[in-house]
C-alpha cells in the first residue's frame, strides 16, 4: 500500500464527484458550525445550544474559545443530516485561528498519538487520517450507536487534552465545529484514503508520503 500511496497520484477535486454531499456541523448532534477545511474559507452557520456537560468538553477540546469566530453561511438551506452506521466520513477540522500548531514536531507527535487512541474507535473505526500543520483530516466509518458529531468532539476532546499536557496554559486547540463529506456508495475507499493522505505532497511539505511521519491508514 505504501508503494501506492507514494506514486504519481491525479489532481482530484469535489467537483469531479469522488464524493457526495457536504455538511459544516458542531460536535453536539443539536447544532453546528465550523470552517471548511480544503477550502479554508468555505464557512457554516451556527445554530442551537448545547447542555452544560457538552460545553464543558468543547472547552477542553478548545471548541468554544472567544478567539473563534462564528461563520455565516449555507447551513441553514441545508437541514439536518442523520448519522448512519456504516457510512463513511471525510472529516475535517481546523486549529484555533489556524494556528499551525503542528509544524512543531513534538506538538504533532502527540496528536497523532492520541489521534489513535484505542478508547475512541470502540465503534466506529478510523480509517486513515493525516494531521496538517493546522488541520486534521480523517477517514472515519461510523459504528452502530455512534453519532459522528460525538464521534468527531471526543476525537477533539482526547487530542486537546493530551496536547494541553505537553503545553503550558489553557489557550484553545481546535477551532470550533467540523466539516464532514459523505462518501458515495459507488466510489472505491482506497481512492479516498490515497487521495486523503496525499495532502502533505499537495501542499508542498513532502515530495514522498513515506516522509511524512504524522498519518496512517488500515491497509498498511
């Protein structure tokens, strides 16, 4: 699979249809917002509260920090979407302002370390995933009983937290919110995750995937 993923791979993009539909949400299954991840400045709306032990794990996850600004946009033409066992997510999500938190080797190393962390795919499983200098990208399949906005805030919750011990101070980690894509049926999953993990040689960091220490896949 490394072979693979390390050959020339094709310039794709959303409007070539390898996936379908597109939806901005919040970590609480009441409501939403978030930044748009490979576009940065496609942004949602926010609508909805959530209860005082929801707000208390976005702040740990850093999803609520005073420095996030709550986005306007299309959320409200869109509805809700329900979470579907067995669906596949691309999921992303930013830093806070989009600091690039991850070009520091050590801040990146622990991410990707509790990226993993067996405590969270008791359900649903992660796929493949890179972590970027300010954003994070996953390939998630939802598990029975698993809804992926909770899926998405204790992925955030578990890497601000383990990053917080390594780092002095309470500032934010993640931005609020994520943006999710729903895989199409028909579209094959390791054209996705190749596509996913390609990221790093797109954006000019590696010229080889094997180069780039901070992602991973199931088919390794």
């Amino acid at each position: 699979m490394l072979a693979i993923l390390d050959a020339e791979l094709p310039r794709m993009s959303v409007s070539q249809g390898w996936l379908l539909d597109v939806e901005t949400r919040k970590e609480s299954p009441r409501g939403s917002d978030a930044g748009r991840d490979l576009t940065p400045s496609a942004t949602m709306a926010d609508s909805g509260s959530a209860p005082d032990s929801d707000r208390r794990n976005k702040n740990e996850a850093g999803m609520e920090s005073p420095g996030s600004p709550r986005p306007v946009g299309r959320r409200a033409l869109r509805g809700g979407r329900h979470s579907l066992a067995g669906q596949i997510y691309l999921i992303t999500f930013t830093t806070a302002n989009r600091e690039r938190l991850f070009d520091d080797a050590a801040n990146a190393a622990i991410v990707a370390r509790a990226s993993e962390d067996g405590r969270l795919w008791y359900r649903s499983r992660l796929l493949a995933w890179v972590l970027m200098p300010d954003h994070w990208h996953g390939l998630i399949e939802l598990g029975n009983l698993d809804d992926i906005s909770i899926v998405v805030q204790r992925l955030k919750t578990n890497t601000a937290r383990a990053l917080r011990r390594h780092r002095s101070g309470r500032v934010p980690v993640w931005a609020t919110g994520f943006h999710d894509r729903v895989l199409r049926v028909d579209e094959k999953l390791q054209v996705a995750a190749r596509y996913l993990i390609a990221n790093p040689i797109r954006a000019g960091l590696v010229t080889r995937i094997g180069d780039y220490p901070y992602w991973n896949a199931v088919w390794l």
